[in-house]
C-alpha cells in the first residue's frame, strides 16, 4: 500500500523528498530501495561521503544527465537546491527520507553534523563531462531549457 502511495508521487522531472518503506523491529529498524519502484531510475553507481569536516561544503555543481537519491543514513545535513529560478534548503536527518534530484539541478550540501553519512544512489556512472560546475553556465543552459 504504502509503495503504491510513493509509485504515485514519483514525478522524474521533479526535486521531491520521498519517504521509503520501513520495516520497523524491536531489534533495529530496515529500510529498503528498488530500482524504478522507490525512485524513477536504474541504479548505476553508488557512493558516499563520510568523515565531513565541521564547516565543509560539497557539491556545487549539477549534472546535464545524471539523477541521484541522497540519503542521510547516519546523522543528517542540508541540501540547497536551485534550478535556474528557486532556491530551497532541505534539512535531511532521517534514514527513511531520500530527496530525488532529477537532471539539471544546482545542488549545495552543507551542515554536516558529526559522524554523518550522506549516501548518493546515481543513474550513470561517473563521467566528469556531465558535471556543470560554473553556475553560470548553469544558468544560460538551464535558461535555455525553461
Ligand atoms: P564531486 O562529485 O565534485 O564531489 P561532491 O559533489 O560530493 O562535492 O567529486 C569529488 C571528486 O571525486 C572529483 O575529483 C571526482 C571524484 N569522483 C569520482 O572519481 N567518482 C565518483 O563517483 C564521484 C562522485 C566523484
């Protein structure tokens, strides 16, 4: 019931924090994600980030084609998103949320709490041509988009 509700919600063109499914136990809790069923791509490419200084800001940049999934699976940390016309901050601090980031979104991750860990989940794998890493030439390409 609850995938059917999040099936529903999913929008590929749009920036959307989801709530994944949560097996909740006296023993510890589990949270599981599928390809195509809890976010709109293929997993192609996992990484992490981990030992994040107090202060230290990652990202800044977006990607032509690339969609990702970050999840905050230990300790949490904000995302600033902006694409091309609004800018939102998300605070991410719990295992169960993930915010979906289509292609063609400015993305800042800052406030890093101690021992956090930012999981990405990617649909391509690394390729530093599909990086935008100048905002403005975010600009003038997603300008051209809008
Ligand atoms: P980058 O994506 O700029 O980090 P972030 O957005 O988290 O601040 O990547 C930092 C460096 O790591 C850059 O030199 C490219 C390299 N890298 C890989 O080699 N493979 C990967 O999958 C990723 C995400 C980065």
């Amino acid at each position: 019931m609850v995938d059917k509700v999040l099936l529903m919600e999913m929008i590929p063109n749009l920036i959307q924090l989801l709530q994944l499914p949560i097996i909740k136990d006296s023993r510890g809790n589990l949270t599981f994600i599928e390809n195509n069923k809890h976010i709109p791509f293929e997993i192609k490419r996992i990484y992490y980030l981990y030992d994040v200084p107090g202060g230290a800001e990652r990202g800044g940049h977006a990607h032509r084609e690339l969609k990702q999934f970050i999840i905050a699976v230990s300790g949490s940390f904000d995302v600033v998103v902006y694409d091309g016309k609004f800018r939102q901050r998300f605070h991410l601090n719990r295992s169960y949320f993930g915010l979906y980031l289509p292609n063609m979104v400015w993305r800042e991750l800052d406030n890093f709490s101690s021992g956090s860990v930012c999981l990405v989940l990617a649909s391509e794998l690394y390729d530093e041509k599909d990086y935008i890493r100048d905002i403005t030439l975010f600009e003038k390409e997603v300008g051209q988009k809008l």
